[in-house]
C-alpha cells in the first residue's frame, strides 16, 4: 500500500492529516506503511494530479475520500466528519477506509 499526502503550504491541517493517517495504519497493525508528503505548489501541479484541496490523501495514488471537487487551484480541502465540517476527515473515517484497502490487498 502506498499512501501520499497531496498538500499546500499554506494549509494548516496536512500535518494533523498524516498524523491521522499514522495513527490509523498503527491501530490497524500496519504502521510500517510509509506515509510521503507531497507539496503542491502551482495550479499545474495541483491540476495535473487528482487533488481536491489541501489535504487530499490518497492510498495507491486515488483519493481516499472520492469526490467531484477536483481543483487546480491552491486551497484547503473542508471534509465532512462526525456531522460537522473539519480540514481532515475523522479517525474513524480513516481507519474504515484503510481497513477496506489492507482487506483488498
């Protein structure tokens, strides 16, 4: 599995997302998967990759969480967890989806 952290400089949650992220492989018996930061820092590069905002996590290089919001432009990507809007999806959130990927490896 290979999970890359899409993120712009000026967004403040990508540091609390691969904390998340971290957290969840550990709670889910994989903490040796490596978690790789990647700084977006042109419309180009956000438009040439499937970025939807700052943090935009992806496990073997699609978005862990799939939406229509595909942008080239720099910004901070809001997600939707437990019920309110939040610059990183939940832990539970994170942990359910890895789980579904370990499973189908």
């Amino acid at each position: 599995m290979e999970i890359e952290i899409l993120h712009i400089e000026a967004c403040p949650n990508w540091p609390e997302a691969g904390r998340l992220v971290s957290r969840a492989l550990e709670e889910l018996g994989a903490g040796d998967v490596p978690v790789r930061f990647t700084l977006i820092t042109t419309p180009g590069d956000a438009a040439s990759r499937p970025f939807a905002g700052s943090p935009t996590i992806l496990v073997d290089g699609v978005d862990a969480f799939p939406t229509d919001a595909a942008t080239g432009e720099l910004a901070c990507r809001v997600y939707r967890a437990e019920g309110r809007l939040s610059g990183t999806p939940s832990l539970p959130d994170l942990r359910a989806v890895l789980e579904e990927r370990l499973a189908g490896s």
